[in-house]
C-alpha cells in the first residue's frame, strides 16, 4: 500500500489529523503520520524560501533583497509558476515500515465517515480518504 498527500494540502491535513479526538493506538499512529507530515512539510518551507530568494532581484553582494521582511521579487509569474509545482508534489508514504500506520490511519478515516464536517475540514476528510483508499476494501492476500 502506498499514500501519497501533496505538499499544498499538508498544513490542512496536520491540522485536520490533530483536531481528531482518538486513544491509544490510533492517538499513536495519528502522532506518527503527522510526525511525518511535519517532517515533509519543513523540507517543503526551505525549498519555498530557496524558491523565494532564487526570484528576488540581488544586492551587490548577490544576496535577495527583502523590504519590510517581504523579498522583492523579480517575476511574479515564475515564482507563482515554481511555487504552484512545489505544492503538487507529493509526499509518499509507502507500505513496508509504515504498513501498520497506513491501515491505522485509514481505520481512522472510516470510523468517522459519518461525522459532519464543513469547509475546508470536508474538503481535507474527502482527499485524505480518496489517498487512504477508504472506500476500497482490503483483499486477504493483497499485494501492499
């Protein structure tokens, strides 16, 4: 089994695994896929803020030129550009070490199908089952 969670949408997930109210295994489990959601995401930030420095006009030393904190950025279209594929990449989690996870987390997901969730929190619960596979069932035997 194999999940894979875009850049754009980590903060919402991280957010959205936090807010779940669960106990023990599954509390664990949720503290392992967001520790891993976290790392990714500070890697992300970087490449981000590399992003940002590489698009912003350069002092006489070659450093980016910030104006209050903000870097002044040379082609906004480029940046937006660069930035819009940084998000669509993904964060994969594959089976092996994390399998157990992996099945935990999407137990998670199906325990609470029949909550009622609004906006952004719909949005996050429907992608990260659509990557979790909930409505799949699992095959005895199945190839993960």
């Amino acid at each position: 089994m194999r999940v894979e969670i875009e850049n754009g949408k980590l903060v919402t997930a991280i957010n959205f695994m936090y807010e779940l109210k669960l106990t023990r295994k599954h509390s664990r489990f949720r503290r392992h896929f967001i520790n891993l959601m976290n790392e990714s995401l500070k890697v992300v930030e970087d490449d981000r803020k590399e992003l940002l420095k590489e698009h912003s006009h350069k002092d006489e030393k070659g450093e980016a030129i910030v104006k209050d904190g903000q870097y002044d950025v040379k082609d906004m279209d480029a940046l937006s550009n660069d930035l819009k594929e940084l998000n669509a990449e993904k964060l994969v989690i594959e089976g092996g070490d994390n399998r157990e996870m992996i099945r935990t987390i999407k137990h998670v997901l199906k325990k609470f199908e029949d909550e009622e969730y609004e906006a952004q929190a719909s949005e996050i619960y429907d992608y990260l089952c659509e990557q979790f596979s909930v409505d799949v069932e699992d095959e005895k035997g199945e190839e993960e």
